[in-house]
C-alpha cells in the first residue's frame, strides 16, 4: 500500500474511531453510578474520553484544513471565498437537518424528559426550558447549544475555519510559526480572567497545532525514523497523558501535546506497524459517516435514556448502571449509525459536491478541511 493511501485511509479511521468515543462516552453519563459501578464507570470514561474525542476532531481539522490551503494556487481573495464557501456547505445543512429534526421530537415527544432517580444530572439538567422560536434561531446561529449540546464544537469549527486562512498567510517562515503559535497559546491564558471570547481561545490553538504537524522539523523525524524504540516510547507516553487525563481536572493542554503526536505520528510515519488496527474497514466507514454521527448521536442517545428511566424501575437501574450503560450504548450506536449514512448519502455528498464544483480547476487541492466526519479527497481506491 502507498505511504499517501495508507496516510488517508487512517485520518479517516481515526476521526471514527473518535466520533464512537464521544457516543460511548454520553451513553455512560445517563445513568447515576456510585460505589464500585462508579469506579468502573470513572475506568469507562477515561478510555472512552469524550472532551479528548472532540480535541482530535480540532487537531485533524487544522491538519487537513492547512493542506489544503497550502495547495491551493488561487490569488488570495477568491481562494478564501471558495474556502469558506465550502465551509458552509460542509457544516451547515447536515447541522440544519439535525437541528430541524431535534425540535420537532421535544415538541411532539414528552419521554424526552423523564423524572428518574437514575437519571444523572447530565441527563436532568438538559432540555429544562421550552423551545420556541428564538431558541431555534440562536441554535442555528451557534449562539446557543440546548437543542444538541455537542453543536458548541461546531461554532469552534467555524471560527477556527474562518480564521486559518489568515494563520496562513502569517506563516511563511519558521519564526513567524512559533510566534503565531505562542502568541495563539498564551491567549487562552490572557482571556482566562475575562472570558471575552468564551472558550474559543482554549480550543483555536489545538487548530493551529494541526496545521503545523506537516512542518515538523525533518530533523527529528529522521531521528524518530531511525530509532523506531523512541518512537514507540513516546507513542506509549502520550497514550498515557491522553488516558490520564480525566483523572485530572480535563486539562486541555497535555491531552492537546499528546494527541498531537500521535496524530503527527500517524502522518509522518504512514506504515508505522503500531497504527494497523486504523485498516479495519469498519473504523474507515464511521470515518465517512462521523460527522452526521456526531451530530445525530446525541438526541438519540438522550431518548433511548428516557425511554430507558420510564420503562425500567429506578431501582433496577441503579443496581445495575454499567450493565444499562453499555446497552444505551450499542442502541444508540446503531441506530445513530442507521440515521447517519442516510444524512451522509442524501445531504453530506450532494453539499461535498457542490462544494467541490466551486473549486477552480487549477486548484490540486487534495485534502479537504472538515468538522467532524468529513471524508478527505481526493477519493482513495
């Protein structure tokens, strides 16, 4: 297999494999669990780590997104307008789509908020107040995230997109690079105290990090090449801080560090034996579908829990959370996954394509950027 086939095919497995983490990771916050259930929920989740998930979606974007615009030859101002415009088209009408359909099952469906004393303040605390027509409209317009809470990470998407094509033309040399970088890292801290720009500043730089993974000194990865012991020792490293870190405090930084490598890994060393379970063709086909997974899985994991707490006594749910966690969890899976290869046939392809027309025809361009679940291009056979 080709370095470049082998490369694509595993960004798209490992963007799956992420989208069925954030699902795993939902589907055991449903259910209250203390005692030992706690602890092996507490296991549960930092395997299957949600927050991290959603980190690997930012980092892969600013990967795929700056190789995109690195190849594109168009003058600055019309390459910019088709990179957004195919932004919109990527992200928007599957986003519509869910959002249409989430209204309309809290309008017509009252198991939506089921009173359980096994449901878990994850579950309680959503979806309190009614919907109405101004709800809708902030939703749409990533004001507000009640309707589907996974959507905040699409207005990260949307701001990093809009942003990356400016880092890009400020990156023209090594030190421009690493000021850019720093300045986009110590901003999350200088906004801390203020909060003026919510929690974009702790997620735009995960999008830069990924745009600079390509530009990683040739150097080091010659070292890392020759001495495959230090690669393999830092891959377990970073496997590690990911792992660890639900246990404390969900600091964004070193799981950032350690996603990064191992993303760069994954790029830089594309027949890397370590990485061969990304080959399985089921993680490559949640890669194609995991944006309307994403997206989809949510609303569908929080109505199978409602139907769980009103069809199964809270007693009996308490005494066996992790059991019942793991079944809302391959319920909602599959019927999420049944739901998103329709959005991904019948509303993802039909926008990727119009996407893809308004592409000059000079422009070689063969990754696309994308939010989660975008499938990279050009087609890999």
């Amino acid at each position: 297999m080709q370095p470049e086939k082998h490369f694509l095919h595993r960004l798209e497995s490992l963007r799956g494999l992420a989208a069925l983490c954030v699902a795993i990771h939902h589907s055991l916050f449903m259910i209250v669990a203390i005692g030992l259930a706690g602890t092996i929920n507490r296991g549960l989740l930092s395997v299957f780590y949600g927050r991290g998930a959603v980190i690997c979606f930012f980092v892969l974007s600013g990967l795929v997104l700056g190789e995109s615009l690195k190849r594109n030859r168009q003058n600055v101002i019309p390459g910019c307008l088709h990179f957004y415009t195919r932004r919109f088209l990527r992200i928007y009408p599957p986003f519509i789509v869910c959002l249409l359909i989430c209204t309309m099952i809290l309008l017509a469906f009252n198991f939506w908020k089921m009173d359980s004393l096994a449901a878990s303040q994850s579950y309680s605390t959503k979806y309190v107040d009614r919907t109405s027509l101004n709800n809708v409209f902030k939703n749409l317009c990533l004001f507000e995230y009640d309707l589907n809470p996974v959507t905040w990470s699409l207005a990260v998407e949307m701001i990093g997109s809009f942003l990356l094509p400016l880092f890009h033309l400020m990156s023209g040399t090594v030190v421009s690079r690493g000021a850019l970088f720093v300045c986009l890292f110590l901003f999350q801290f200088l906004d801390s105290a203020t909060r003026v720009f919510g929690d974009l500043p702790i997620y735009l730089w995960m999008f830069y990090l990924g745009y600079l993974i390509p530009l990683f000194p040739a150097c080091l990865l010659k070292f890392l090449g020759r001495q495959r012991i230090a690669l393999l020792v830092l891959l377990s490293a970073a496997v590690l801080v990911f792992a660890s870190t639900s246990h404390f405090g969900n600091h964004t930084i070193p799981c950032s560090i350690a996603l990064g490598f191992m993303i760069l890994a994954i790029f830089h060393f594309p027949n890397e034996r370590v990485f061969s379970f990304l080959d399985h063709n089921t993680l490559r086909f949640y890669g194609r579908i995991s944006y309307s997974f994403y997206l989809f899985h949510w609303p569908i994991v929080y109505s199978f829990a409602g139907l769980m707490f009103w069809a199964v006594p809270y007693k009996v749910l308490i005494n066996g959370p992790i059991v019942f966690s793991i079944a809302l969890a391959f319920l909602s899976i599959g019927l999420a996954t049944v739901v998103a290869m329709f959005s991904y046939n019948y509303v993802e392809k039909p926008c990727i394509s119009w996407g893809k027309r308004l592409r000059h025809r000079k422009d070689p361009g063969s990754l696309t950027g994308e939010p989660p679940g975008e499938r990279q291009s050009p087609k890999v056979s």
